[in-house]
C-alpha cells in the first residue's frame, strides 16, 4: 500500500506491506476533471502544486497530522494507473483500505462553510464511489471546501439517512453480509460514475467480492460478472431472483 507522508509541507510517498502497514487518515471526495487531479508522478516529481486537486491532498495530509496519523491515502495520487494490474488490485482493495483506515475524511468541495444547510445537495452523496466510502470506514467525518469540520457520520445520521435511503443500523455499523442483495443494490440505484463499468467495480466492496477489472466490457456485463461472483459467495444461495442491476 502506498501512502503519503508529510515534512515540512512536502508530500511524498512510501510504500509498506501486509502488517507493516502504519496508522492512516483516508480521504473521500468527487473527482473532477483528469487534468485538475495530481497524479502519482505528480508526487513524485514534487509537482501538482497548480492543480486544482492539490488543495484536497494538502487538507488530507494535514488533517491526518493534527489528528496524530503519520501518513494518509488518497486514490488520485497513491495508485499507479497506468499500471492495469495495481489498478486492479487497488480497486479490489479499496473496501479494505477504507475499513481499515484510522479516520475517513470527506471533502466536500461544493459545500462552504457559509452555507452548510446544503450539506444533502452535496455531490458527494451521488456518486458510485462514495458508497462505500461512506459505510466502510470506523469513523467518517465530513468537511466544507474551506477545511472545516462539519460534523461526522453520526451526528448527520438524520440527513445521510435521508438523502442515501441507507437505515440507520446500516450507518450504525450492522455488517453489510446481513443484508440482502436487493437492499445493497438499491442504495447504488441513483448514483453515477464516470465509467459506466466503475458502477458494477465500486460495488465490490459492499458485497465483499473480487473480480478483474476489464474496461471497455460495458456496464452490463460488468454486472453480469458481478452478479456471478456474488452467487459464488454465498455459497450457491440464489440470489439472482433479487439482483436486478440499478
């Protein structure tokens, strides 16, 4: 696992393995376009200062440091994706990653701390991605565009209930495996991904399944996969009569 390590306001990367793997503060944010995001390389070089998505990283890596965490993730700069295979691994990962972390930090870049009443407009509750962002991590605590802290999964519970149609003893922590099919295919029905092969990929983790990934199959055989892998799971229980791809 790679993760960033901030000195002196230089980001770098270290990469540690299986029980080496120290504590970690783990960010959650929308994307925006490819060219505003900093990059692996970007890191590497000490470059990305200029891009939009440099801010997010920064507040990442600092809030991990006054909450005592060495090091931090984020998806954009600590997998390699030029590389197919770490791609791969890292999305069949991600779930683990983020349960394991020791905070989730969300990003929310299009709320300010003027106007927090618009928290359940927030992008971040439609995207395919943020699911499981949301309801792997130990703690989950949500920040505005300028890096103030708004609140964590808990004292939102109300309105997260609300606007992801998750119940409340599923953001409480009830393991997901007690949940049927249907019930976790729903929360995903309204959320969106820029690959339409990432809606059946971001769902890995919520059905505690792994796959390769193959770009370019499309979204209904990506499903169809999906779908397979999920029966396996479960001991050849027939979930297919309640998999109905959203």
């Amino acid at each position: 696992m790679r993760l960033l390590h901030l000195l002196n306001d230089h980001l770098s990367v270290d990469e540690f393995y299986g029980t080496q793997i120290p504590p970690y503060g783990i960010l959650s944010h929308t994307w925006g376009s490819d060219s505003d995001e900093v990059t692996l390389k970007d890191i590497i070089d000490g470059a990305g200062q200029g891009k939009a998505g440099y801010r997010k990283i920064l507040f990442c890596a600092r809030q991990a440091a006054k909450d005592g965490l060495e090091y931090s993730w984020v998806d954009t700069c600590c997998i390699d994706k030029s590389s197919s295979a770490e791609l791969s691994e890292a999305i069949n990962s991600m779930f683990r990653w983020y349960r394991e972390a020791a905070k989730c930090y969300v990003y929310l870049s299009d709320i300010s701390t003027k106007d927090i009443h618009s928290f359940q407009a927030s992008r971040w509750f439609t995207r395919g991605w943020t699911l499981q962002e949301l309801l792997a991590p130990k703690v989950v605590d949500f920040y505005t565009v300028e890096g103030e802290y708004i609140g964590d999964r808990s004292s939102h519970m109300q309105e997260i209930e609300s606007v992801t149609r998750i119940p409340r003893h599923v953001l409480e922590g009830v393991p997901l495996s007690e949940l049927t099919v249907g019930e976790r295919l729903h929360w995903a029905t309204t959320r969106t991904t820029k690959r339409e092969e990432d809606r059946a990929y971001s769902l890995l983790g919520i059905f505690d399944v792994h796959m390769p990934l193959i770009y370019g199959e499309g979204s209904e055989k990506a499903f169809l996969r999906l779908q397979e892998e999920i029966s396996k799971s479960s001991s050849g229980k027939a979930y297919s009569r309640e998999f109905h791809p959203p």
